[in-house]
C-alpha cells in the first residue's frame, strides 16, 4: 500500500483501519512510505502497531525510520 503526504489525524484511522483489514484477511501488507513528507506523533504509534501485527515497509524515508526507532511508547 503506497502512502503519501502526511500522516496525521483522521488519516491515521483511515490508514489502520485498511491495513487491518488487509492484515485480518491473511494478506501480505507492506507500506511503501516513499511519498510521505511528515508523520506525527500518532502517526508513528500507529506503523509500530501495524509492523507488530506483521506489517512490513518499503522505501521508508531516513526521517521517518528514525523517528520509529527513537520515538518513545
């Protein structure tokens, strides 16, 4: 699932909610994050939530694969 722009907001459940049912359904789910130019700090708990249920990512920014592994639970 390519994603792009910022994660914020009500984008966050919109988001979740679609890769959960992808996830539910036994699918493989990877998020491509190349186009995405802010995540909030919701936004972040949310991919850590997605990656647990066993979502993978692709093209993740340098900016954004630092602030998931240093962005505090």
């Amino acid at each position: 699932m390519k994603i792009e722009g910022r994660i914020v907001s009500d984008w966050i459940h919109v988001v979740e909610s679609e890769c959960q049912k992808l996830l539910a359904q036994g699918k493989t789910l990877s998020l491509d994050l190349s186009g995405v130019n802010f995540v909030g700090a919701e936004g972040v708990l949310m991919i850590r939530r997605l990656i647990d249920q066993g979502c993978a990512l692709a093209n993740c920014p340098l900016f954004i694969h630092h602030v998931l592994c240093t962005h505090t639970k």
